[in-house]
C-alpha cells in the first residue's frame, strides 16, 4: 500500500525542463533519428525539440567500404556486419526503454488521477470506510503495480543492454587485433581504422543508455516505495473519512492532544512532558487525526525524533480492578501503534510500554518524543 501528492515523475521533471513535449525527449532520448514534420507551426516546433534531443543518440551509420580480396579485407567486411546487427540491437533496446517509459507515464497518470479523486473526496468529507473510495484505493494499488511492473521491465531490459555492451566490448577488440593481421593493404588497414571510430561511438552510445536505465531504475524505485507508503496512509485516512497529509515515512522528519489534551509545542525531546496524551474515556476514541499532526510536527522539528508509546493505567482500586485496566490500557496502546505504522512510521522508531498512575482516572495511551 502507497499513497502520492500527486507529483508523477514525468510530469514533473517535464515541469522542471519547461514543457512537456521537449521534456519527454530530453528524459526519454531515442536512438532514432527525428523524423521529418511541416504540416503546421506546431509540428515543426516538435521536431526541431525531438532534433536537438536526440541528436547526440543517433547511431553512427557504419560506412560501406571496397572490397581489397585480401584475407584482411573479408575479416573487415565480417567484423562490418557484425557492428551493423550491434547498432540494430542497440535501436531496438533503446525503443523498449521508449516504451516502457511511455507505460510508465500513463500509469503514473492513472495513478495519480485516483489518488486525487480519493483526496478530495476526503477534503469536502464523507463517510467512515466509504466503499466507493475503498474501489478506488484498490484501483490506484492495482496502478501502482503495474509501475512497478514497467521498473522490472527496465531491470530485465539493463540485463540485455549490459549484454549488448560486452559484445560491443568483444567487437572492439577484434577490430584492433584485426590491424595485426599480415596480408593487409593500406586500404584495409584505413577501413578497420574506420570502423574502430564507428564502434566507439556506438560504445559511447551503449553506455548512455545503461547510465539512462540505471537512473531510471533508482528513480522508479524510490517513488514505488515512497507511493506505497503513501497509500498506507490514504487507507487510514478513507477508514476515518477524514484526508491526512502524506505518509511519515516521506516527512521531513508541535505538538497536539487529543481528545485529549494539549501539550507544550516543543517537543525537543529532553522533556518527559507527552506529546500527546489519548484518553480512552469513551467508545471509538477518534485520534488519528490528531495523533498524525502531533507526530508529524515533531518530525518536521527533529527529523531522527524516536516516540514512546505508553499505556498508563490507574493505580487506585482492587487487584482484579488494576489488572483489567492495565489489559484495557494496553490494548489501547498496541492500537496507536498500528495506528503509526499505518501513517507511515517505520516500527524501529517506536517503542511500547506500560506503567499506572494516580493521575489516571480512565485508561489512557501517551506518546513521549525522544
């Protein structure tokens, strides 16, 4: 599960590079050259931007050359062969990497357009587990991993090109231990000269497109998981009706009561005043909503902040009395916890204990930074 701010990778980084046409060209260059357009304004300006995208992705045309009849002469017209399938496997990786990116921006879209749908249904308010928004949440999960679908496409595809990349390797080294060959004449020597350039270029061009992928793939990545986590948050949200912000996991890692009652707004960490103090004097407590602002505050102040979740009970009646209070306390504790973890809080950041007090006249939970 992952939820997002609505911020697609594409769309963004095409904001970043000042329009959406030129920026896919720029992120996503093709080893093709542009094709030709003037059919109006626009159309001519799209090609000019595809041009000069993709200029420098273009692959070297592998030059023909006469044949010398000498044994040299055909190893230069094998190893010739041998760069053009390199250059065709090359274009053909480099339009799946096409592909898969344009993939990736319609399911980001699709993504990213229920999200959106979730959150403002939220933001006007609605309904405890709405069952509408419970089929949307499935359907911006089930978008989600088809992203992250397209990020193991990019991961089989790098195997491939990293193949593509040790043959081109092979191919040049032929080419030199070719000009040791005996029996050559001048031409066939300017020929493997020739064609040594053209395979440095497509070397060059090979390891563009691995650094692409290998950026790609972190990226991907890393917005997959931040989404997810998202989303976590998103499902607590629609649970409660009411819109959260993103997910604490992704916070810049204040303070609030709850229903509960305020406390100081320094939450340094050096005082043992709680956080947030959640009194469970009454069914179906509603303090996730608060508890996710206190917390997230704090993050926003103290970004390494670790938070103690404590189940105090009263320490005033019987034995019998004591112990169920205590149980009650700590069952209340444990939920607050399933509370963070749902918001996004890694569990190696919050720890859970119990202790009775006088001062505690019903159940309650405090949350303690430290």
């Amino acid at each position: 599960m992952a939820f997002s701010k609505t911020h697609s990778v594409a769309v963004l980084a095409a904001l970043l590079l000042g329009g959406c046409a030129f920026a896919d060209q720029a992120l996503f260059p093709s080893l093709s050259p542009p094709s030709d357009n003037s059919s109006s304004t626009a159309g001519a300006t799209t090609a000019q931007s595809q041009a000069v995208a993709v200029s420098s992705y273009t692959v070297p045309k592998v030059s023909s050359g006469e044949s010398t009849g000498t044994f040299v002469g055909q190893k230069v017209s094998s190893l010739r062969s041998d760069l053009q399938q390199l250059q065709t496997s090359l274009t053909g990786q480099n339009g799946q990497l096409q592909q898969i990116r344009d993939q990736t921006v319609q399911d980001s879209q699709s993504y990213h357009g229920t999200v959106a749908a979730i959150e403002s249904r939220l933001q006007v308010g609605t309904t405890l587990g709405n069952p509408i928004l419970v089929q949307q949440w499935n359907d911006a999960q089930g978008a989600l991993d088809r992203i992250n679908e397209d990020v193991l496409k990019m991961n089989r595809l790098t195997t491939d090109v990293a193949s593509t990349s040790g043959l081109a390797a092979y191919l040049l080294d032929s080419v030199r231990a070719a000009r040791g060959l005996s029996g050559a004449v001048d031409e066939d020597h300017r020929q493997l000269r020739v064609l040594e350039d053209e395979t440095n270029g497509t070397i060059v061009l090979i390891e563009r497109l691995l650094t692409d992928l290998a950026a790609d793939v972190q990226r991907q990545q890393q917005y997959v998981s931040n989404e997810r986590s998202n989303l976590n948050t998103l499902a607590v949200a629609i649970k409660n009706g009411q819109l959260y912000g993103a997910s604490l996991a992704n916070a810049a890692y204040g303070s609030t009561s709850l229903g509960v009652a305020a406390t100081s707004p320094s939450v340094a960490g050096t005082t043992d005043r709680p956080l947030v103090v959640i009194r469970f004097d009454r069914p179906n407590i509603a303090y996730e909503d608060a508890l996710y602002t206190a917390v997230k505050g704090a993050l926003d102040r103290r970004p390494s902040a670790v938070f103690d979740v404590v189940a105090v009970s009263p320490s005033v009646g019987s034995p019998g009395t004591a112990a169920l209070g205590e149980t009650a306390a700590r069952r209340n504790a444990e939920a607050v916890v399933r509370s963070l973890s749902q918001m996004g809080l890694p569990s190696e950041r919050v720890r859970i204990s119990s202790l009775s007090s006088p001062d505690a006249s019903n159940g309650e939970v405090r949350v303690f930074v430290r």
